[in-house]
C-alpha cells in the first residue's frame, strides 16, 4: 500500500464513516460491534501494508 492519500480510497473512507455513524445513530449497530468494525479494518490494513512491502 502506497502512503499517498488516494483520492478514491479517501471517499469510500468517508462513505463507511458515514454509514456506521448511521447505524449507530438508528440503534441498528451497538457502538462496540461498530468499534469492531473498524478495528477489523485496521488490522487488515496493516496486513496489507506489510504483505505489500514484502512483494
């Protein structure tokens, strides 16, 4: 994964902020299992970013 902010990836960020803010504000998700979410996100995050610098 690059460090550059990549213009598209920056908008699919904000869509999923945007959507879990939603959910959380509509009672549809618990704030820990939105929490989760994300946290699931970075981790993947950081596996791609590792997995990338080695290839």
């Amino acid at each position: 994964m690059s460090d550059h902010q990549d213009p598209a990836g920056m908008a699919a960020l904000s869509i999923c902020e945007a959507l879990l803010l939603a959910l959380d504000d509509l009672n549809l998700l618990q704030e820990r299992e939105i929490v989760g979410v994300l946290r699931d996100a970075a981790v993947t995050h950081e596996c791609a970013k590792v997995l990338s610098q080695t290839f």
